[in-house]
C-alpha cells in the first residue's frame, strides 16, 4: 500500500498519518514524498517541494520492485506535481486508487493555486473513491458549500454519476452531534456509517488517516460498505483517545494505535490476580 503526500514532522498527518494509518488497518505502508512540510500541532510554517522528477524517481523505484494492492494520494501540491503521479499511474495503474483531494483546509482556507485546483478535479476522475471535506465537495462539484448532509449527498451523487467515481462523504465539518460517513457507489448505492461527535481539539489528520485506512481495506479485498464500517470505528476510537497523547499545545493527532494496544491488553496472558 503506497501513500503519496507530505510530511508531518509532528506524526499527525501526511505521510506519518498515513503509514500508522495503513499498519492499524492490516496493511504494509510504503510512501512517496511530494513535499517537505514544517508544521506543528499550531500550523504550517513553510513547504519545500522538491522536483516533480523526484518524485517520478521514488514512484519507479517503487513501482520497479514491489506490486501494489492500493495507492492513496494526499497532499499533491502543485500542477506539475500532480502529472507526475497521472503519468506514473497511466503507465502502473492501481486496482485501488483513493484520491484524498487536499485542496480546501479545515479553516475555509484555499490550499493550492487555481491552476493546481484545476489540475486536481481533473486528477479526481482517475480514482476508485475520493474523500474530500464539506469544503472539498463544493470545490470539486463547481457547486456552493453544502449546508447540510442531504445537499452534500446529493452533490456526491451528481458528480459520481457525471464522472464514475465513488465518493465518500464526511459530515465531520457540518453542525450536527451524529457524525456520518457515507460510501455513494457509482451506481447511485449508499452506505452510510453513523458515528458520535467527540468533542475534543485532537483530530489533526483525520482526513488523512481515513483515506490512507480506507485505501489498505479495500486493497485487501473488502467491499466498500464492510472497509468503510472498520475504519469509521477505528477513527473514531482513535479521535475518542487522542488527547490523552499529549501530543503539542495546539490541535493534535489521534491516537492511531489506540485499538492495537487495547486488543492486545486484552489478550495478554500475564496473571492479573494477585498472589495470596
């Protein structure tokens, strides 16, 4: 399974997400790097994107020796950045490709130029699924921000049915205390998963997480509505204990390997009763 993003030196999104993401859910992470980012629990200081023949190296050496079940993309960054992985899947195409389309931060703020934009919505067509924010959706669609998850469903629709891809829709950034994510399959079917709101400042690369355990689910052969099911629990486990990390002052990461520590507590053969 490879993530193709940037990088978090904090460990809570990018390619650090990505790989806790994809080991949580059964999977052996691989990673080709677009940017270097400096950033923290506070924000995003400065970005260095190296050349997009780079990148086209590390995804031929790759792609030379290792077959891969699943390709997630996150964080692409420029135009040119954003041929190079086309070029590299038109000649190595994934049977499982999730496009995370990083193009509108959780602030409202624009995150890539309007060529990029551009060249991004015409990258989304390419993949199995996409999971963008409330904000995403609407950039993608050409259509005003949904209000609600009925518009954003609706929306979802449209553009799957225009485009034959699926989507998944997250309500995590609509006001509403039932959060969903909802799987609308190309041929109009919904898979809705319903989860709680946690309140709580820690979910720094949630969105990153999702599709990076996402992609290692269905690379493993499951369908949409069972991968889909495993990793909504999953990241809500990992939200629910996130600030118990400690992780920055600021918004920080969710615990990606809260449900592996939990199981094996539980499954531990040392002697829990005291001796007499």
């Amino acid at each position: 399974m490879l993530s193709i993003a940037g990088t978090d030196p904090t460990g809570g999104a990018g390619t650090a997400a990505d790989l806790k993401s994809i080991t949580a859910a059964g999977g052996f992470g691989m990673v080709a790097v677009t940017a270097v980012v400096a950033q923290n629990t506070h924000g995003v200081s400065d970005i260095h994107i190296p050349p997009a023949q780079f990148l086209a190296a590390q995804l031929r050496a790759v792609s030379d020796d290792v077959e891969l079940e699943a390709v997630k993309t996150g964080m692409l960054g420029t135009a040119e950045i954003i041929e190079a992985v086309q070029t590299w899947l038109s000649a190595h195409p994934p049977r499982v490709l999730v496009v995370d389309p990083v193009m509108v931060a959780t602030s409202g703020d624009r995150l890539l130029e309007p060529e990029a934009e551009q060249a991004m919505i015409r990258f989304c067509s390419l993949a199995t699924v996409v999971t963008p924010n409330i904000d995403e959706l609407a950039v993608l669609t050409g259509e005003p921000r949904a209000h609600d998850e009925d518009e954003a469903l609706a929306q979802a629709a449209r553009w799957s049915e225009a485009t034959g891809v699926a989507v998944v829709v997250k309500t995590g950034h609509l006001d509403s205390r039932e959060v969903t994510n909802t799987w609308i399959g190309t041929d109009g079917a919904r898979h809705p998963v319903h989860s709680t709101r946690v309140d709580t400042t820690s979910t720094h690369g949630t969105g990153c997480s999702l599709a990076a355990a996402l992609a290692t689910r269905l690379g493993a052969g499951e369908d949409p509505a069972t991968a889909l099911a495993w990793v909504t629990d999953w990241l809500h486990e990992a939200i629910l204990h996130g600030a118990e990390l400690q992780v920055g002052s600021g918004n920080g990461p969710v615990d990606h390997a809260h449900r592996a520590r939990r199981l094996a507590a539980a499954g531990s053969a040392a002697p829990w009763v005291a001796g007499g």
